[in-house]
C-alpha cells in the first residue's frame, strides 16, 4: 500500500460566516472546528501522517491552539497556503515527501466524516486508482442559461453531490495540478483536474452528514449532529 498522508486544506477566511475567527478555529463545544476533522484522520489506522494548509498568519495559531492542545502527534507539517483552494492544495503537494504513495485530500471544514467513509474511499482508490466521495442527488438539477431559463434537465439517477476525501496516487495528483498551473485549468475539486487528465475516477457513497461547514446555519446543524452522537 505504501506511506498514505492525508493533505488538509482549511486556507479559507470563512467570511459568509460574518466571524472574526477563521471558521476552521471557531469552537463548537469548546474545541475548534478544525480539531474534529484532524481527530478522524489523527486515529484512523491507514493515515500515516497529516499535512495542514492554513494562512499563513494562522500557523503558529494553529500549532499552539490546535495541534498542540488537542495532542495530534500524525501532523508533521503546516504549510502556508494561496489565494485559492487550488493553489492551497498544490502548495501542500509540493511540501510532501517523495516517500508519500497516496493523497487523501480532505476539506477542513468537513468536521463529520467518519472513520467507515474515509475506509471505503482509500480501500476503492488502492484498489481502482483513484476514488472520491459522494453522495446521490435527492433534488432535480436544472442546467440554466446566463438569462436564467432553463436549458435542460440531466437525468437524476447520474448525478452526484461530490464530497471529501478525495484519493489518488502521489504522483499522478501532482501531475495534474503541475499541468493545472501550465495550462491555467480551475477546477471545483481535485478529481476534476485529474479528470482532464483521461484518468477514470471512481465514486463512492458516503454520508448526506458529510457538509462543509459554510454559513452559520451550518454551525447549527453540526451542533445538532454532535448532541445527538452523545
């Protein structure tokens, strides 16, 4: 299998949560945000080890207020991050070590992964090449117009919500986020820069829990999620 690091972006402002705290270090019952998506990784037997993309007016924050006080001993680096996520992730690529076989690149502010999500997404990349997580669509999809009519409906049984975490090997990962900054390609996620690659990615279902925490009615929801675990 060789050496797998989860690469950890949370680079964002969080400003559509209206807080002077970057969201990845609000508390949410009393322990940062950020600390409920390193515990998942931090315990699961699979990870070796953790690399963080933060500001980098936030990494000596994060060191004392996260890593340190919550004990994470799998996370070896903080890497300063870009302006975009694209250009996050690709700085924490090249902070990784050659040793490293495969990336398991998750979002920060997706504290409610779970331990059997992140299994089932490694277990179809190590054995397909390259897997990412989701969910089915429940609501219809409407293709629109810059006029706002609507130009086709696509067929619901195909469509997907794509979530973190997303697997792949070091490598091929690397080359296409390289070929991503040569050709100036912006993608929404990681598999899509791998998709213009003509590498065939592989879904798999995970959880309709697994949100990216965004707005303050996300916070809600998370809280609920958390009572209702204890």
């Amino acid at each position: 299998m060789g050496k797998v690091v989860a690469l950890i972006p949370c680079a964002g402002q969080g400003k559509r949560m209206g807080g002077h705290v970057s969201k990845q270090f609000m508390e949410v019952d009393g322990r940062p945000l950020l600390a409920y998506t390193l515990a998942q990784f931090e315990k699961h037997p699979l990870i070796d080890n953790l690399v963080l993309v933060t500001r980098e007016e936030d990494i000596d924050y994060c060191w004392q207020e996260v890593i340190k006080k919550e004990a994470f001993t799998k996370v070896t680096q903080i890497v300063p991050g870009g302006r975009e996520r694209q250009d996050s992730v690709y700085q924490g690529l090249l902070a990784l070590s050659e040793e490293t076989d495969w990336v398991v690149v998750h979002d920060g502010a997706r504290p409610l992964i779970s331990t059997a999500a992140i299994s089932a997404v490694l277990k179809t990349a190590l054995a397909k090449g390259a897997a990412i997580i989701g969910v089915p669509a429940k609501d219809t999809i409407k293709m629109v117009n810059p006029d706002f009519t609507v130009q086709m409906t696509p067929p619901r049984e195909f469509l997907w919500h794509v979530q973190t975490p997303q697997v792949f090997p070091r490598e091929l990962l690397m080359r296409a986020y390289r070929e991503a900054a040569e050709h100036g390609w912006q993608g929404t996620d990681d598999a899509s820069l791998v998709e213009r690659l003509g590498v065939k990615v592989h879904m798999v279902q995970g959880d309709y829990n697994n949100i990216k925490i965004t707005t303050p009615e996300d916070f809600v929801f998370l809280q609920e999620i958390l009572r209702s675990k204890h």
